[in-house]
C-alpha cells in the first residue's frame, strides 16, 4: 500500500512540475520578438550595449514582477490587453504590432506627462523600473 501511494505522489509531483515548466515558458516567443525587436546585440554605441545587458539581466521581468509570471508590469499588462499567451505565441507578426503599439502608452497610464514606453526604450532604458524592493516583488 505504501509502495502504491508513493508512486501515486511521484506522480503528481511530476505532473504538476512539468505543469509549472510549461507555464513558466508558454510567453518566450514573445519575450523573443521584443528582444529580435529593440535590442541592438551588434551595436558599438553604449546604450545600445547597455540596454541589451539589462534586458540580458531582467528577462522575464521585462513584462513581469517579482518570480509569479502572473505579476506583470505597466508594460506586461498594456501587452497582455493585445496578446493571448495560448492563441498569439506562434503569430510573430501579431507580437511585433503590440510592441509597437505599446509603444505609445505611458508608463503612468494616470500620468499624462509620464514618457511613453517607447520614449523609455528610445533612450536606451527599459520599458519599466524593476522594482527593486523584494518584499514587494515577491522575491
């Protein structure tokens, strides 16, 4: 019987991990298209250089905050409005004109003077501030 119950939790555990690893990189492609989109990898100007090394930093944490994928930023929320994470991943196209689109938001939506997200990547920084507080990011 024990044997039976620990093949049963063995289980579970696998799936739900394998649950986790599939939800955890379902949004690649898009984090890809912003990548293939804005980063400069070949440019010998500094802030191209370092924009590309903040994004090689943040990753995720380009839409996201905190370690929950599900916690998103200014950004990932504006992007999330345009894109379905199941329906939209293979569709490049679609991802390249909601990054231009977003472009024109503002990182304070409540904030008419706040620079839009494409003004922020413009001048070589990222479309939002990680938040560097880990209380609140739930790191």
């Amino acid at each position: 019987m024990k044997k039976w119950i620990g093949i049963v939790v063995a289980g579970v555990g696998v799936i739900g991990f394998s649950g986790s690893l599939r939800e955890a990189f379902a949004v690649k492609p898009f984090f890809d298209e912003f990548v293939a989109t804005y980063v400069k990898a070949d440019s010998n100007d500094a802030k191209d250089k370092a924009f590309a090394e903040a994004v090689e930093k943040v990753k995720c944490n380009v839409c996201h905050e905190g370690k929950l994928k599900k916690n998103r930023n200014e950004y990932g929320k504006a992007l999330d409005e345009l894109l379905d994470r199941k329906t939209d991943a293979e569709d490049k196209e679609k991802i390249v004109a909601a990054l231009r689109k977003v472009e024109a938001r503002r990182v304070d939506p409540k904030d008419e003077n706040s620079p839009t997200f494409g003004d922020r990547i413009k001048a070589g920084k990222l479309p939002v501030e990680p938040k560097t507080d880990t209380a609140a990011s739930g790191s």
